[in-house]
C-alpha cells in the first residue's frame, strides 16, 4: 500500500486542527453573544421596571387608580412586542389586577414568584413554544400604604433567533473556511518541501563512482540548512574514505605483487633445470623470508582493520605510561644493542586506555626508532603531563625526515625510502597502524623532524579525569 505524501498529510493535519479551533472559537462566540444578550435583557428589563415604578409613584395612589387608568402604565410598553406587564394584589395571592402587552387580557401564563422584599429580582422560565423568557418582580408600594406585586416578561424569541441565524451561518462558512484553509496548507507545505525534492535529486545522482555532488545551502531554512551542511559533510568523509579505501587497494595490490613476483620467479627460475640440493635449500630460505614478511603484513593489515572498526566497544582501564615504556624498552634491548643504541624512559604519565594497543603503538615507534637512529645515539621515551594532556615522545637520532614527506608519514604503505624499507623488512603499515589506536583512544600522534638531527614521534593522549 503506497503512503500518502507528506504534504497530504501535512496538510490534513492542519486542516483538523483548524477544524477543532474554528470550532472552539465558534462555540466560546456563541457563548459569549449569549451572555451579552442576557445581561442586555437583565439590563433592559432594570431600566423599564424603573419607568413603571416611577410612573406608578407619579400617577397612582391606590390600587383602584391602576385598575382605572393604566394608560401611563400602557404608554411604558408601547412599540415592546416582547414586553408584558404584569400587576398583582401582593395581598391576594394570584388575583391579577392588570395585564399588558403581549397576551394582554388572557390568562397569567407565568407562575406568581413568591416575594418578600422590596428587591429587584430575576426569574428565567420556559414559555409554550420552548422558548426561554425572563421574568424581574418587584414589591412595590403605593402612596396608600398598599403593596402591589410588578411582574415584567421579556419573550427571548428574537435572542433565540439570532443565535439560531448565527449558528447556521457557522455550520455554512466552516467547509468553505476549512476547505481554503486545507488548500492553502497544502500550498504551503507543498513549497516549504521543495528543497527536499532537491535532495532526493543529490542521492539519486551518487553512487560510489561519483560522490562529488553537494547540497546548496543558500537561500535555505535554518533546519534544512543544517541538514544541507550535514549532508555536505557526510558526502565529503565518504568521498575522502572512498578515494582512501581505492589508495588503499592500489598500494596493497602493488605490495603484495612484489613478493609474489619474486616467489614465483624464483620458483620458476629454480624448477627451469636440475640444481643441487644445496641451491634448492637457498631457494626455500629465500621463499620463507619471504613469506614471513607476507605474513607480517597480513597480521597487521588484520590489526589495523580491527582497530579503525572495532567489533565491541572498548572498556578503557588507568594505564601507567612509565611501566609499559620500560616494558617495551626491556623488549627491544637486544635490538638496541646490537645497534649500539641505549633507551632511556623518564618522566611519568597515567592514561585511560587498552594496555595492550598502548604497548603496540609504544612498540611501533620505538622499533622505528631503533632501526633509523645513528649507532651510539640514544632513543629516549619522554614522558610529560599538562593542563589536558599527557604526551609521550620518542626521539632518536639520525639522518632526519625531509619536510615533504612528513604529511603522508602515518598513510597506509608509505615509505621515504621504498627499497631500503623492504630491506629492513617493512611493511609501511607501522605508522598507520599507531595512528588508528591513537584515534581510538580520542588522541592523536605528532612527528617532528630536523634533517641530520633529531626526529621525535609524539603521543599525545587526553588527561583522564
């Protein structure tokens, strides 16, 4: 089942929500029209129960007075169709002296209230045809001493009418108000995902030949902006890492055909006629030296994979940088010596690590430092803490590194001197392989080099905390 577009849904999200506030904000109108036409009612029946007490107070002196000339109580209601004006003896309850208004002359429709106090009072009660009406009473008492009871009705009808007209005018409006607001929405989300579409052309456009093609970022959103860089970013590491991976393939095709040239050529060259056992037995010492140095680099092409992409994290434990530096020196000592070379550690320096990556890396620089420094020098192993971090250098002396080759030091199989390296049984991974612990252990590694002076390799890892 194909999902519905993003606009689509966008835009009927945003039509239900409008849909549920034009509602909410027609239902708190309504209640609000209401509430002003009720105290306007209350007001307006105040104001009229005002003019009939005065009326009353001016022109009747007695009951009999009402009954015989209602006309100024007539003239209070007149043009009011929703007005009716009630008088009743307070003395006898339900006789009924004067009715006007509407209805005027029939029977009291509205219950008599029962009233004990001069005070204005409010009444809502349903008339015969359903609607609501309100009634204010109020005791009223003559110049003669005689109380009378004054009842005003307000027939609510033309209110009721109203919000009935209001009411239907909403329920007509809302599918015309929600249908613009909709299409509006999707108009809206429709262009706001433009940018998006852009996208999609980027990463159909990749693929791992081709990975040169990057979002514009200008004239974009502040969100998409920040995906647009990211992107960028991520487009650009793989680039680097793929162009990295097919280096990688080129120089480790090129080293491994050379062994495998020399193996097959001296086999083939020693199976071309009869030798005595004696060449035979060169020829298999020559294969196997070989074959080790094949081996070497296979077991460190294998470190060096694991180590760039652990299988499991890590658990880092406090390593004494000072113990594995001695350790490591212990091992190289016959190597040393045969050089002439002494190793001195000093300093001291505690970091978080693996022991055991920290001893090959310890192990990498020293064995090059070994191998390069000048007979009778000495290879010192530094070690320094600062503010945030703790560094351990090695330092020989020798011949030096020239400046041009210092960037690509610590490359897969790069080598300053190819043909002496693979003499000396290198296989350009050392350096590479120190680099990748290193940023596994969030450190780095530096070298610096003086041509006929001293070259140092620095570690320089994070303090722990």
């Amino acid at each position: 089942m194909r999902s519905a577009r993003l606009s689509v849904k966008l835009g009927i999200t945003v039509t239900a929500m409008c849909a549920v506030l034009v509602v909410v904000m027609a239902t708190f109108a309504l209640a609000s029209i209401w509430r002003q036409l009720d105290i306007q009612a209350k007001d307006g029946l105040e104001e009229k129960l005002s003019q009939v007490e005065h009326s009353l107070a001016e022109g009747s002196s007695s009951i009999a007075d009402i009954v015989l000339h209602p006309h100024n109580l007539r003239d209070q209601i007149v043009g009011h169709d929703n007005l009716t004006l009630t008088i009743m003896d307070s003395s006898i309850p339900r006789k009924r002296l004067l009715r006007l208004g509407e209805g005027e002359g029939g029977e009291v429709e509205q219950p008599v209230p029962k009233i004990n106090t001069s005070a204005l009072e409010f009444k809502e009660i349903n008339s015969a045809e359903g609607f609501e009406t309100l009634m204010a009473y109020k005791l009223i008492r003559l110049k003669n001493d005689q109380q009378i009871l004054v009842i005003l009705t307000l027939d609510r009808r033309s209110d009721y009418t109203l919000l009935k007209a209001y009411v239907k005018s909403t329920l007509i409006a809302l599918p015309l108000i929600l249908l613009l607001v909709g299409g509006c929405a999707w108009w809206v989300v429709h262009r706001g995902l433009k940018p998006l579409r852009a996208f999609r052309r980027v990463a159909e456009s990749i693929s791992a030949r081709d990975l040169s093609h990057r979002m514009k970022v200008q004239g974009l959103p502040e969100e998409l902006s920040d995906l647009a860089h990211a992107v960028n970013f991520m487009l650009h590491r793989l680039d680097g890492d793929v162009q990295q991976l097919a280096q990688f393939s080129d120089d480790l095709a090129h080293e491994l055909r050379s062994p495998m040239n020399n193996l097959m050529g001296t086999a083939q060259v020693t199976l071309s006629r009869e030798r005595p056992p004696h060449e035979y037995k060169q020829v298999l010492e020559s294969c196997t030296e070989e074959l080790e140095r094949l081996s070497r680099m296979v077991s460190q092409m294998l470190f060096l994979a694991s180590v760039s992409q652990p299988s499991a994290p890590l658990t880092f434990s406090s390593v004494d940088l000072q113990d594995e530096a001695n350790k490591v020196s212990e091992l190289f000592a016959i190597s040393a010596e045969e050089k002439k070379i002494s190793v001195e550690v000093s300093g001291e320096g505690k970091v978080l690590g693996d022991k055991l990556m920290i001893q090959r890396a310890i192990s990498n620089l020293l064995s090059n430092a070994i191998r390069h420094g000048s007979p009778g020098s000495t290879v010192t192993l530094g070690l320094s803490t600062l503010a945030d971090e703790v560094i351990l250098a090695v330092s020989n002396v020798g011949e030096g590194i020239e400046g041009e080759h210092l960037p690509r030091l610590f490359d897969r199989f790069y080598r300053v001197h190819p043909s002496r390296s693979r003499q000396q049984g290198g296989t350009g991974l050392g350096l590479a392989i120190v680099r990748s612990i290193m940023s596994l252990h969030e450190g780095r590694v530096t070298v610096s080099s003086e041509l006929g002076r001293i070259t140092t390799f620095s570690l320089i890892f994070p303090k722990s905390t």
